[in-house]
C-alpha cells in the first residue's frame, strides 16, 4: 500500500488504499488476484441507519486503486 485516505461527499464516505504490487504482477493481476474485477454492493447497518457498502477496484493506468463506499 502506498496511499490511503478517508473522504466523504454527497451521499456518502468511501475510503481508498492505492496498491502495487511486491511481487511483479500486474495491475490486471492484482485486480483479478484481489477478486475485484466487479464492483460488489450489500447493504449493511442496524435498525433505522441501513447503507450500501460497495467494495472495488479501479486501475488509472498507474496504479491500482482499492475502494470502500457507504452511501444512502
């Protein structure tokens, strides 16, 4: 990990963790290692506070970039 910061917006935080790789591979590699080639959202919460939380991947064409979101 080489980066990672928390941010919040309208409708919603995410948190993100830009990654490389110790090993050699790829930015297609990790995605497909990390198992984050689509997006996956499932909601989460208690009682009255229910969210989506959405975890993925993002390549930019330098780096990977892992994300979490919560939104409403």
């Amino acid at each position: 990990m080489v980066n990672e910061g928390t941010s919040c917006g309208s409708g919603g935080c995410w948190r993100a963790a830009t990654v490389t790789s110790g090993d050699g591979l790829s930015r297609p590699e990790i995605i497909r290692e990390l198992g984050l080639q689509q997006e996956s959202c499932r909601s989460s919460g208690w009682l009255l506070d229910w969210r989506d939380v959405c975890v993925g991947a993002r390549d930019n064409g330098e780096n990977v970039t892992i994300y979490a979101s919560w939104g409403y």
